[in-house]
C-alpha cells in the first residue's frame, strides 16, 4: 500500500495545493514537489526503500526511507539498523518531566520523538557494521563500545572478554550484549531514576559499572528479559492475562474504569469513565505506566483513533500489557537486587570515572 501510494504521488499532476491535499500533507521551504516527484520517478522499485522503523514504544510503522521525500536520514546511524538484525538503545538528553522515564530499546530505525513528546530522540546501535565507503564507520562487525572499559571491566569481574559474539557469549565470557542488558536494567532501576534525576534530565544517561561479578550477572539477566518484552519477543507474552470485551471495535474515546481500558467511553462518572467495548484485566498501575513521556496504553489507542481494530491489533494490545505487567515486576526486582549487593552507591564501589555516583 505504501508503494503503490507513493508511485501515485510520483506521477500526480495538477495544482500543487490539490497535490498536498490529496496526499496529506503540505508544502514547506525545505520541500520541493516537483524534484520529489522527479527523483520519484527514477526508482526502479518502490518497495525497496521501505523500512520498519518505531514510531513509539510498542508502535511500529513502515516509512518510505528515501531522500525525495524523508528530509533527514540520519546516516549513516540510520544504515546500521535498516536490517532489523542489529539492537539499539533509544534514549534522550533532556527530560522535563519530572521523573526519568526515557530509555527504551529498537532492532529497527525511529521516528524523531520516538522516546520523547517533546524532544528528540537518540539512537545508539550496540553493533557497528563496516564498510568499504570513503565514511565507513570501521570494517567488519565490531561492539560501538569503548574497547578499554570492556576490557577493564572483563578484567574487574575475572571473565574473558568475547567481541566476537552478538550473543550473551559463555558464562565466563563478557560480551557486548551482556553489557547492554546490565545497562538496561540500570536505566530501569527506580532508586536509580529517582536518585540521579538531576543528572538524567539534563544529559545522557551514565552507567555505573560494579565489581561484583553476581550482582553484574543478576542485572544482565534481568535487563535481557526486559529487553525481550519490550521488544515483543519475550515468551511471556504468549498468553494474554487480559481479554477483549464487547462488540464493536471501533477506536472513537479512550478511557480506564474498574481495570478495563474503555475504546469507546461513553460516559464520566467523576473522574472514571465507562464503555461498552475494551481491554478488560488492565490494573492501574499498568494503565498509569509511562515510557518516554507516553502514557503507552492509552498512545497506542489514541493514535488509531477512527480506526476499527483487527486480530492483529487486539492480540499485540493483549502483549503490551503483559510486558508492561512484567515490567513493573522486574523494575522493583532490579531495586532489591541492588539494595542486597549494597545499595546505592555501595554495590558499584568499583565504577569508572565518568559515573554520577562518584
């Protein structure tokens, strides 16, 4: 659909005020319709520069990836993840909410607000893939980490270092993975969140890094399962603790009442509201819960507003609930892990310089 959609904007003639109504959008200074159009045409496929990319947490879409009519690429970052093999954490260096929420993880390209409603995001690949061109990045497959702190780090915690992996590697090997997930669950670790606000609204996040080689593991393994259900590939989420109810699909007003997420509210009472159609077995805390400034289980029903949901749509709601759930649970996990290794700043007493718990 979105081939043939963009093969009928190359070859629509007319008006240009009628060519950006039919199609959606309109004109701007950094946009010019007819070298679009021109470039357009020269294709010899309009399903090639297709890609997946996440739009927002749990929400991904497909977008035409071409410089005609997407005005910023991002390459060549962008290029390490058009395969959807690679993973990436999304992240933000300025938060003005009042709480740190805005660290999420893609196999895929994002959209500019991804992590963010108000700023925009970041995208750090875990791997690297080289080139031949004059601006390669390096050669071959290589971790986009710094080669000393892996190698410090492997020496702290007795085990080998393994850069030749994209898996978690041996037991007694550190691989790069290993460290993405450690780090995943430090940027969910509520104390964590709360403890160096002041740092984590106004620049990157910054891992501290700890000697303990069990309390490293116990984190790695609770940051993979995060990374799993956040990007929908966790085993947990297969069966559905939640149920849909009613018989209309339709998207038109989204609201929570007595544990159900309500898509077509049509009522108050206070400050609840009531339907006849929704996702039933949604607790509070779940409904509340935010990712990048997103209210996930609301976003994700008030941007297909008008829409009638499919199977499809239903089932991949049932699994953002669950990883939600799941979530919530392994969040204050990873806080008792820590506070039984030591606490904040106890359990990283061995951490670089360049940590804020120094």
């Amino acid at each position: 659909m979105l081939a043939e959609r963009l093969e009928r904007f190359s070859n629509a003639k007319g008006a240009e005020d009628a060519i950006y109504e039919e199609f959606g959008f309109s004109a701007s200074k950094r946009f010019d319709l007819g070298e679009a159009q021109s470039e357009l045409r020269r294709l010899k496929s309009f399903s090639e520069p297709i890609r997946r990319m996440l739009h927002r947490p749990f929400d991904e879409r497909f977008v035409f990836f071409h410089r005609s009519v997407v005005w910023s690429l991002s390459r060549p970052m962008a290029e390490q993840m058009e395969d959807g093999q690679n993973l990436a954490l999304v992240a933000t260096r300025q938060v003005t909410r009042p709480q740190f929420e805005h660290a999420y993880v893609s196999r895929h390209i994002i959209e500019i607000k991804a992590c963010s409603h108000d700023r925009n995001t970041q995208i750090f690949p875990l791997f690297i893939c080289g080139s031949d061109g004059e601006l390669a990045l390096s050669s071959g497959t290589t971790p986009n980490l710094n080669q000393a702190v892996l190698a410090g780090l492997a020496k702290t915690l007795g085990l080998r270092l393994n850069n030749g992996t994209r898996q978690l590697g041996k037991d007694d090997e550190l691989s790069a993975l290993r460290l993405f997930n450690f780090s995943y669950a430090i940027l969910h670790c509520p104390t964590y969140r709360e403890r160096y606000f002041e740092f984590l609204r106004s620049d990157f996040p910054r891992i501290p890094l700890t000697g303990d080689l069990e309390l490293f593991r116990e984190l790695s393994r609770l940051g993979g399962e995060l990374t799993a259900l956040h990007l929908l590939e966790s085993p947990k989420l297969v069966k559905p603790i939640t149920e849909f109810i009613g018989k209309s699909k339709e998207v038109t007003k989204i609201g929570w009442h007595d544990d159900t997420v309500w898509i077509n509210a049509s009522g108050t009472r206070g400050n609840s509201v009531a339907g006849t159609s929704g996702f039933r077995g949604v607790p509070e805390a779940v409904w509340n819960f935010h990712i990048g400034g997103y209210q996930v289980c609301q976003k994700w029903l008030k941007d297909r507003k008008g829409r009638t949901l499919t199977d499809e749509d239903i089932a991949h709601y049932h699994k953002i609930v669950i990883s939600l759930t799941e979530t919530i649970r392994l969040m204050a996990e990873i806080d008792q892990v820590i506070e039984t290794h030591g606490g904040w700043p106890g359990a990283f007493a061995t951490v670089s310089a360049s940590n804020p718990t120094k």
